[in-house]
C-alpha cells in the first residue's frame, strides 16, 4: 500500500491526467489521498519511535555488557591470569 499511494502522490504532483493512478476511479481523490498520506506518515513515525527505543535499549545492554567484560577483564588481571 505504501508503494501505491507514493506512486499516487507523485502522479498527482507531476502528471494531472491521473493516469496509473490507485485512486483514479474515486471522484473524492485528493481527500482519500490525503488521508492515506496522514496515516502513512502516522504510521512510520509509530515505526521510527518503536526502531529509536529498541536501539536505546540494545545500547543500554551493550554498555552493561562492555562494563561486564571489563570487570571481567579486570579481575583475571588481578588475579594474576
């Protein structure tokens, strides 16, 4: 769907014929175009808040793993390995 309303998008800016259209058979286009570009852009923001917090979290993970291992690290120097 994604694909179809870009290719909407783009035929309605370039090309007024609305030739190859999605929406080319709906006499109330702009608006159900319009809408589908709200919720298209609603939905990668969802997706991109979703992608940010996981990689805080990994991050976080990473950084306790790292301070892990250099504990780790520290304790066989010491002990003399």
């Amino acid at each position: 769907m994604n694909e179809e309303i870009k290719k909407a998008l783009e035929i309605c800016i370039e090309d007024e014929s609305c030739e190859g259209c999605f929406y080319v058979d709906d006499h109330d286009c702009n608006e159900h175009l319009k809408s589908a570009v709200l919720r298209l852009i609603i939905s990668q923001e969802k997706t991109i808040a979703y992608l940010q917090d996981m990689n805080n979290k990994l991050a976080e993970e990473l950084q306790n793993s790292m301070e892990l291992l250099g504990n780790y690290k520290s304790k066989e120097d010491d002990d003399g390995n």
